[in-house]
C-alpha cells in the first residue's frame, strides 16, 4: 500500500522525521511532492493521485469548500514564519530592524528563496523588497528556486561566501548547512498556519486519516515545534 503526498515545502522535515515510523507502525509507504503550495494545488486539480494534502490553512478551507478535501478531516500543524538564513558557520548579520534587514540584503551576494509567484514565502519576500525599495538594486543577487527547501538545499551547497536566504523557517531548520538567523522584523513578518487534510479521493482514505493524526497529533507536537512550527 502506497500514500500519496501533496505538500508545501514547509512540512517537507517533518513528513520525512515521521514516515519511518509511520510505515513501520502501518505497513504503507509514502510517497511525497513537496514545493510551493500553489504547484502542489494545480497537480491535485490536474488529477494527481493523492491522499493527503498539506497546505495553508486557506488553500485547504477553499479545496475543503469546493469538494477535494474530506469535510472534517483536516487538523493544523502550527504557524511557520518566514525567516533569513546563512550558510552554517558565516557571520549573522542583525536584521531585527528594517534598516538592519536592508542593509544585509544590499550587501549579500546572492540571495535565495522561493518561486516568486506560487510559493508563500517567495510571494511574500518580493513584497518585502518592494517595501525596502530594493528590489532593482538586489535584483542580480536573486536567485529563485521552485521551493524552499530546493534554495536552502542549493544554499548550502554554493562555494561562496556573501550569501543570504529567505524562506519558512522550517525550511531552514531542516536543512543540513545553512542557519536560522531569525524571523523577518515585526513588521514584515509573515505567520503561515500549515495543515494537514484527507484527499476527497483518497485511494487509502483510513491510512490518510491516520498519517494526518500523526502528523497533527499530540504525539509529533514536540517535534513540530523543534522544526519550527508554533504549535
């Protein structure tokens, strides 16, 4: 038996911290997609096979509205705020202010995060240079990828000094190689609820419901928070 996940790329840490257990408790293997959560919904409309979807709180409460989400089947994760990142070991600039924050970002080198246009925190990080008015001067050190987890993971593995990210903190947290430096300034701070729901056409709806308890549950509470969801 296989289930079938359609995630954002901010639970990406956590599915692969429980999944061990889950399938040696179940007998299913699972199966994820991870990337911005706006992909992740146009593969489910597309037809993709999936049991359980995690996405925004938002997202869920309008596929849940338009019939593709089991109705009282999804459960919260917690909150993932946005935040900057280095490589481990460089120096941690102090973004806790607006000018603390632009003056880094002028200064980096390259500067990764995610799709622009289909992941939360990319969205949201664009917006954030809009409000700096930085945007054109830091726009040849930007360097997008398809999700977070993929800019962190490219991140790390760049061979050059200079570089920040910016992208869910849970994102960062679960990524070998880069540091959490701390969450986008009060008064750009972006706080995603992310949660967990049963596929309308779940091939294994009972196993669905039963990774989705694991996942929300009092059991992975620790966990979650550890990641960085506040829970």
């Amino acid at each position: 038996m296989d289930l079938h996940i359609l995630s954002g790329g901010a639970a990406q840490g956590l599915v692969s911290a429980l999944k061990p257990d889950f399938e040696a408790d179940s007998g299913a293997r699972l199966g994820g997609t991870f990337g911005a959560v706006g992909a992740m919904k146009e593969k489910l409309l597309a037809g993709e096979p999936c049991d359980v979807l995690i996405l925004t709180q938002a997202l869920i409460a309008d596929l849940e509205a338009a019939g593709h989400i089991v109705p009282g089947s999804a459960a919260p994760l917690g909150r993932v705020k946005t935040g900057i990142a280095v490589k481990s070991g460089a120096a941690r600039p102090e973004v806790s202010s607006a000018d603390g924050l632009r003056a880094a970002l002028l200064a980096a080198r390259g500067i990764y995060f995610p799709d622009p246009q289909r992941a939360t925190a990319g969205i949201h990080f664009i917006n954030v240079l809009k409000r700096l008015d930085i945007l054109a001067a830091v726009e040849p050190a930007l360097r997008p990828f398809p999700n977070g987890a993929t800019a962190m993971a490219q991140m790390a593995q760049a061979d050059e000094p200079g570089l920040l990210g910016c992208t869910q903190v849970t994102e960062i947290l679960y990524t070998p190689g880069v540091a959490l430096v701390a969450a986008l300034p009060s008064e750009f701070e972006l706080a995603t609820v992310y949660t967990a729901a049963v596929a309308s056409k779940a091939g294994q709806p009972e196993l669905a419901r039963r990774l989705v308890a694991s996942l929300a549950g009092a059991g992975s509470r620790a966990l979650r928070a550890e990641g960085g969801f506040e829970v």
